[in-house]
C-alpha cells in the first residue's frame, strides 16, 4: 500500500522522466526518436533479405508475397518489447546508483520508468508496422484488440525476470555482463526469425518451455494469421510472468535495505 | 519522548555487511543464514534529538560518519539498528544539480528536479518564477543546462532545492561552491528559513560558516558522537582533535566565566604566562578601541625540539578569528631550542576591534601548522573585552573609521 501511494505521490516526476527521455533523444538529432523504430525495422530488413529466398516458401497459410518480412515484424514487435524493458530492468539500480545514494524516492519509480518509456516506444514502433503492413497490402483484423492482453505478458515477464536479475546486479556486475549474451541465445530460440512448425517435432517442447515463445507466437497469431491468440500456450508464460514479477518484488523487499550501501 | 523535538535520532548504527562472496549474501534474502564475514561499523550508538528552528553543526575527520548520518536521516541509507522519528517534511541537499540532465533547459529541469523531491507540476508551477528570480542566470534559465557555466549549474540547483520551505534542512557541504556572491545569497536563505523555523543539520569544514549559522554542534569521531554542545567549545575541541599526535593529550577547563578552554599538544614548549598589557606596562583586561597594546607571552622549553614557532589568533565571541598569524610568516623562527630555555615574545598591535568580547588562542608548532608537530594549542589562553571610549560610535566587529565629507549639489 505504502509503496502505491509512493508511486501515487511520485507520478509526476515518473511521467517528467520518460518525457525527458523522449525529449533528450530528439535534442540534437535530427530524427531524433526514429531512430528507435529505424533500428529494429532495419533488422527486420536485414533478416528478410538474407533469409527469405531460404525461408519463403516455407511459410504455411498466408498468400502475400512478403509474407515473411510481414512474419518478422510480427516477432520483433513482441520481442523488442522484450529485450527492452529486460535488458533495462538488468541495470536499472546500477546506472542511477548516485541518484539512490544522495536522493530520498521511491526507488519502485525507477522500472516504471523504465516501462513507460518503453511502452511509448513500442506502441510508435506498432504504429511504423501498421504503416509498413498497409503498404505491402497485409491488413490487421480486429484480433488486434488480443494485444494489449500480450503487452502486459510480455511487461509482466520482462519486468519480472530483469528486476530480479538487476538487483542481483548491484552486488555480483557480472550479471550485467552475462546476461546480454544470454540474450542473444535466448533470441535465436525463440520463434522470431524462423517459425516454429521448421523445428523437429522432437525437439518442440524444448522450445516451448521458452516462456517467449508462446509470447511471440500470440503476436504472430494476431497480427500475421489474424486470429486470437492461442490461449493454451499462454499458460505457461503468464504463470512464469507471475512468478517472475513475485520473486523480483520479494527480493526488491528484501535487498532494499543494502542496496543503497554497495551503490 | 520529547514532544518538542522534530526530529529524534535513536541509537542509530550503521554496520557494512561483508560476506566474502556476494552469493552468500544473495542467498540470505532467501531465509539461508549465512553469516557476514565481518560487520564493518561505520556509526555506533547515535542519539541526538532537534529542536524546531535548531541550527545543527556536524563535524569530524573524514571517515568520521557525517555523510553516512546524513544519508540515513535523509532515507538513502537504512540504519542497521536504531530507529529515526520525523515529524515534518525533510529536503536534503547532498550534492547539487541531482537529477539534472544536460540536455534540458534550466526550466524544465527545475521541474524534473523538483519532481525528484516529490512535488507535482501545479505546486511547481507556483514557484518557478521565484526559482527564475533567485538564480540570476536570465535568458540562460529557457537555454539547455549542457550550456551552463558550473556556476549557473549550482544557482538553478540551489533554487530548486529551497523552492520550498522545509521543515527539516540537511546540508552536506554542498554550499562550498559557487561564487562569494552566490555562496551570500544562498546562507542568507538558509538563515531565513532558520529564523521562519526551519531546523538545520549541516555539515561542513569551514569553521566559519558553521559558527555563522549554527548554535549546536555534534562533533563525531570514528562512528561515535564524541561531543555534542555549544559550537565554539565543540570547534576548539575539533581543532585539538585534528592537532591530536600520539603522547597528544587534549583537556578541557572550565573558566570562571563558564567557558571551556581546551588545551592540547605534546608539551615539549608550554606557555608559562600570558597577559595583555597596555602603552603604560600596565596589565589590562579592557582596552579601548583603537588603543595600542601588547600581548606578552612567556614560553618554557621542556624538551629538545628542532625549532618553535608560536602562533596567535585574536578571535571574536563567536569563536570567529580575527586575526592570526605565527612567527614563521614572520620569519622569527626559533631554531633547535634547548631544555629549561626561557623565551617570552611582545606582540605590539592596536586594538583596532569593534565592542565586545574577544579570546587569544595560542599555537606552539615546529612550522607554519598546528598538524606537523603540536607542542601546545592553548584556546581562550586569555580573555579581554574592547570598549568604545573615545570613537564615534559604530557596530561591527573592525574599527575601521572612516572620513565622510559631505557636500550639497
């Protein structure tokens, strides 16, 4: 209670910050934000020109001739979205380590934050892919109002699984070193780039004990195949969400108190 | 326990847990006992209550605790026992300008900073003109802060940080930047919100500024409140401590007139007598302004030392020196005196002083500082008072009297 009434009396400067961040980034560069949609668009480029002659044809249930490049911006939006509040969450305490030490706030401020600024990120990275589907004659379906249910799966998990790695991170740095790399694998066994029916049936639950996986086959299931997504293989995701988000919240308690001390 | 105070420091201590491997202490969290290799204290035991409108000195060597205090009083660090009771709103200044990014301009900034502290937009709104006001940094205030001199930086930030009155002030020497201008303005501030009730915690090593402002201060040594009174006799306390050598002794005596003279140092050379005497020889203990005296000061050498420099300061009520200096600037150096020697030095100089009380303290060194070799630090060796007897009357703690001339245009 304490800590929502803290946030409650804080939410000006949380707004303020991820208005700051929006503001610094348009600063002194001419196109300033778009480089956070450019970015993972131009990965999107990247891997439909070198693996669509490879993987093309092998798309299942979709007519349009950039059917992949449509598949990979399905997959990215779920995954940046990911990877961003993750891998800002990992070092989140350790990079406003002097603003903890010599200001008294709600330290619980810092990851929403952290999530607005990726929120507004994501959502101008959703409105590009809506630009980009309409120009390559791929229309949504109304199976669009099932995202907001994904988001806050993915924030959940992300949250979760990058708060409770960064408090680690205060204490033991090297968590902040591992865990991009990590990243990087955790990327190539998620099904972003591939899909999902190309793996070996054998090696199938494998990939599906990736929590991601069912995340990113939601996005792809609306936004690709127009359908919902499927709920069964949301399960497992939410429970390792809820979990995740519980442990970073009882560490976050439990660590409270010495963190401010190794800063 | 006590209703008046406004704030209540209780037993605080502060200990820096070591557990060999940062897994260990990972795995505590989680119920494990694992013990922590060693406790490093770094306060023990502090207890101290504040007064509204108190104005609170703290100092110490480096390493003593003060910024650790600071913090836990603050809320950025947890005490590791002992509890702490706020009754107000508390605003620390621990560094200036936190918060402030680069590229924003001073407004804006003065916002996100302000929301840092916790404030909403409308309540900023109602001070940032007042904030424009104080900083004095003009058409700068709407420019991007990258562009700031560090000067200008500290004005926004003091303003910023004082927009609102609080209840409790905690200060860590933020205020040693700036320029001599600035640096008025902003203890005129803090001297307003001290005398509309705000209580002050500050912590600094000029001597000035904290005899200036405060009228209490702890003085804290390796983690432990080692004196906590009057500021000029916990400051001559301070300064014997930093003088402190091994065979050191530092002793404090209460005068007749219930001051505390605090005497310290290794007693190779030791003011035999002291006294202050007049144009006619005569011994005085008042003197009227402007008149000329001399300080006569006996000194025995008890022991073979390389050389002797004696020092004096003339210091007003406030423990505020007026003058000083030592017979090493003056080159009048005594070198290798012996054993059972005997030297008394005169200092003639005019008592060019305003009305009121003032002390000598004197300093027996090997060079021009009390820290190298400390033979004896004498505080209030003697006592006189200046009276006006035959100048215009004036305040202020200088004579220094002027010719007016005076013509209508």
């Amino acid at each position: 209670m304490n800590q929502l009434r803290a946030i409650w009396s804080y939410r000006f400067f949380i707004i303020s910050s991820i208005k700051t961040e929006f503001r610094s980034r348009f600063a002194r560069s001419r196109l300033g934000g778009l480089w956070m949609i450019l970015n993972p668009l131009a990965q999107v480029a990247i891997y439909a020109l070198v693996l669509s002659a490879v993987l093309a044809a092998k798309l299942p249930g979709i007519g349009n001739q950039y059917a992949y490049a449509i598949y990979l911006m399905a997959g990215t939006l779920g995954w940046s979205l990911f990877a961003e509040v993750f891998g800002r969450s990992l070092g989140v305490f350790v990079d406003n380590g002097n603003l903890l030490k010599k200001m008294a706030f709600p330290k619980i401020a810092l990851p929403l934050i952290v999530t607005g600024s990726a929120l507004v990120n994501n959502l101008l990275l959703f409105l590009a892919v809506l630009v980009v589907f309409g120009l390559l004659g791929h229309a949504p379906t109304l199976t669009l109002l099932w995202l907001p249910v994904l988001i806050s799966v993915t924030l959940a998990l992300a949250l979760g699984l990058g708060l409770a790695l960064g408090i680690i991170n205060v204490f033991m740095r090297d968590i902040g070193q591992i865990i991009p790399i990590l990243l990087q694998f955790w990327f190539w066994l998620t099904p972003v780039v591939y899909v999902s029916s190309m793996i070996p049936e054998k090696y199938h639950d494998l990939l599906m004990m990736n929590p991601m996986s069912g995340i990113v086959m939601g996005y792809q299931n609306i936004l690709v195949y127009g359908k919902g997504p499927d709920l069964h293989t949301l399960v497992y995701p939410v429970i390792i969400a809820v979990v995740a988000l519980s442990l970073a919240l009882f560490m976050y308690f439990r660590a409270n108190e010495e963190m401010a001390d190794v800063l | 326990m006590n209703q008046h105070s406004i704030l209540e420091v209780q037993n605080i201590g502060k200990a820096y847990r070591n557990y060999g491997r940062e897994l260990w202490r990972v795995l505590s969290w989680f119920g494990l006992r694992f013990k922590p290799l060693h406790e490093t204290w770094t306060l023990q035991n502090i207890s101290f209550n504040i007064a509204p409108g108190e104005a609170i000195g703290v100092v110490g060597q480096n390493g003593a605790g003060k910024s650790t205090l600071l913090k836990i009083i603050t809320g950025t660090l947890k005490p590791s026992t002992g509890s702490i009771i706020v009754r107000g709103k508390i605003a620390a200044i621990l560094e200036l300008g936190m918060g402030f990014h680069p590229d924003l301009t001073g407004r804006q900034n003065a916002y996100h900073s302000s929301g840092l502290m916790g404030y909403t937009s409308k309540q900023i709104d109602s001070v940032i003109n007042e904030i424009e006001a104080f900083s004095e940094i003009g058409e700068y205030f709407d420019q991007p802060v990258r562009l700031y001199s560090s000067g200008m930086q500290v004005r926004v930030a003091f303003g910023v940080a004082t927009a609102f009155r609080p209840d409790i002030l905690i200060i860590d020497e933020a205020l040693s930047v700036g320029d001599a201008y600035f640096q008025h303005k902003s203890f005129d501030r803090i001297r307003q919100f001290r005398d509309a009730g705000t209580s002050l915690l500050f912590v600094s090593h000029d001597k000035g500024s904290i005899l200036g402002l405060c009228n209490r201060v702890i003085l804290l040594e390796k983690g432990h409140v080692l004196k906590d009174g009057d500021p000029e006799e916990t400051m001559d306390y301070y300064n014997a401590l930093i003088a402190e050598k091994e065979n050191s002794t530092i002793r404090q005596e209460e005068l007749t007139d219930g001051k505390v003279q605090t005497i310290s140092g290794t007693g190779e050379a030791i003011v035999e007598e002291i006294g202050l005497y007049n144009v006619a020889g005569e011994k005085v203990e008042v003197v009227g302004v402007g008149d000329s005296v001399e300080l006569r000061i006996r000194i025995k050498i008890h022991q073979d030392i390389p050389s002797l420099v004696l020092g004096y300061g003339i210091k007003d009520r406030l423990g505020q020196v007026m003058y000083g200096t030592n017979t090493w600037h003056t080159k009048q150096i005594i070198e290798s005196p012996k054993a059972g020697e005997n030297y008394e030095f005169t200092i003639v100089f005019p008592a060019n002083f305003g009305v009121g009380s003032y002390s000598v303290v004197i300093a027996l060194t090997d060079s021009d500082t009390h820290l190298s070799l400390n033979y004896e630090w004498r505080d209030l060796a003697l006592v006189f008072n200046v009276i006006n007897i035959d100048k215009i009357y004036f305040t202020g703690c200088v004579w220094n009297e002027p010719q007016i001339r005076l013509v209508q245009k």
